[in-house]
C-alpha cells in the first residue's frame, strides 16, 4: 500500500532496518566498498582502509544507523526514500543502487536510494560526538523521555505542540506520521501552543508516542511512499493509521470529516471532534 503525501523513514522504519541488517553484518570483515554515485545529500567519501575492518556492532541514534569497525564508525542516514537490504555478490544492480559494502562469507549490504537524500559519512572519533548525532534530543523509548521533561522543555516555546514534538533536538525519530497519530490518540490538536498544555496533556502525549513506536516497531514499520525493509517486504503498520493521509475521510471513531492544517510547511491531519480543545479522549 503506499500513500500519497510527504513521508520519510521514521524512528521504526530505521529500527526495523536495524534488526533486519544487524544479525547479517556484525562480526564480519568488509571486504569491498563500491560507491556508483557518491552525490547523496553530501558527497560520500569513505576510505579505502575500512576495507579489512571488522564490524563490531550495529546500533541506531535517532534516525541515524551506527555501524562500529573499531578503527572507526559508519553513520548513515536514509533520507527520504532510502533503504538497505542483503543481497548476494552476483545479484543484478538496481535502478538507484548507489553503494554497496561486500562482507565476507558472501555477504552484500547494498542501500538504494531514489532522491539521493540520504547520507554516509565516516568518522573516526567517538560517533556520539559527530556533528549529526551531538545535538540530538532524548530517545523516545527511553526513561528519560518522560512527561515531565516535555512539560518542562515547553514552558518556554511559542511552536505548535506538533512542530515541538518533532523537534529533533528535544526529541528523536517521531516524525510527522508518528506526531499526527500521537496527537490523535491524546486527544490534541496539532495546532494548540506547546507552552498551553498542562502536565497532563504531555502524560497522555508520552503514552501515545511510547505506545505508536513500540507497535510499529514490532509490526515492522509503516511503509508510507518508498520505506521497504532489509527484506524487501513491506511492513503493515499502514493498516492502523487513523489520520495520517487520510483528509477528507470520516474519523474511525466519531465520523466526523478528518481535516487538514499546514504545520512547519508539513500536512496534518486531524479530527475536529476527538482533537478539539476540550477533548480528554483517553489511551
């Protein structure tokens, strides 16, 4: 199923890619490096030492993939429409196919990427310290990813709740898609200012996106636009969106007409019965 509208990878779809290339690359030596076109967001340039060094994890910050050599890291990023799957030495190159990093024991870890947004970088310093990952917000999954520090981190901003939620500095990997659907289950609308809402309202937020991820994650992604996962094979967690892509359309739980808003120049949707500004619909 895809979707029209603007969609990236989100927190799951990354974390499915995670899980999916994790147990097929660790603990394998890189055998070859072959970049067909290095014109992604940034010009990839990885050395040619990394050839012999072997991976000793695999390990995900925000949206970003970690892979460990020990000499150094891999960062990469999938963009907005890329993708990463293990395929066989011999398989024929796609359309888009830009890089593949060959393992041993016939291993090929190959990322496609239409839009060429996405990026690869080395870095031989602590990855954490790197100038894509330093800055980044709290793990959503994490403890510290509590109520108490959204309510706390919005006494001061004047953005829309959706556009706070986003941020990647307060928060990681809760992207549009995401946002949208937690807003909807919280009962919020995407428009109210961060600084408004009450204690409450972020404990029914944190619910709503602790809960969103942790299902996408295990049912394998949402697979909007062009996400596929390592496998090839498209996750399902499509299915169950209740406002995302779906303006116009009767809310699944009151019927009322889904409507649509701009927020930071991104769609969202959202219903004007469950979402008003007196609504307490409950987790």
């Amino acid at each position: 199923m895809i979707l029209a509208g603007e969609c990236l990878p989100e927190l799951p779809e990354v974390e499915t890619t995670l899980q999916g290339v994790r147990p097929w690359i660790k603990n394998r030596k890189i055998q070859s490096i072959v970049v067909r076109n290095p014109n992604l967001r940034w010009p990839v340039a990885l050395p040619d030492f990394l050839v012999g060094s072997k991976v000793l994890e695999v390990w995900r910050r925000g949206k970003y993939l970690v892979i460990d050599v020990g000499i150094g890291s891999l960062i990469a990023h999938l963009g907005m429409s890329g993708s990463l799957r293990i395929v066989d030495p011999g398989e024929s190159v796609r359309t888009h196919d830009h890089l593949d990093i060959e393992f041993s024991r016939g291993i090929v870890l190959r990322y496609n990427d239409p839009r060429r947004f996405g990026s690869w970088h080395y870095s031989e310093d602590d990855p954490l310290d790197h100038w894509l990952l330093r800055k980044l917000g709290l793990e959503p999954l994490s403890e510290e990813f509590c109520a108490d520090f959204l309510h706390r981190k919005s006494r001061s901003k004047t953005q829309s709740v959706k556009a706070f939620i986003m941020d990647g500095n307060v928060v990681v990997g809760v992207g549009n898609i995401y946002a949208s659907e937690a807003l909807f289950l919280a009962g919020i609308r995407p428009t109210v200012k961060a600084s408004r809402l009450s204690f409450a309202s972020y404990e029914n937020i944190v619910k709503a996106i602790k809960r969103l991820l942790t299902d996408s994650i295990r049912i394998g992604g949402t697979t909007l636009r062009d996400f596929v996962s390592p496998s090839g094979q498209p996750g399902y967690f499509q299915q169950t969106l209740n406002v995302y892509g779906r303006e116009g359309k009767p809310c699944k739980i009151c019927s009322a007409t889904l409507k649509k808003v701009l927020i930071t120049q991104r769609s969202s949707v959202y219903c004007p019965k469950c979402q008003g500004d007196r609504s307490k619909r409950n987790l």
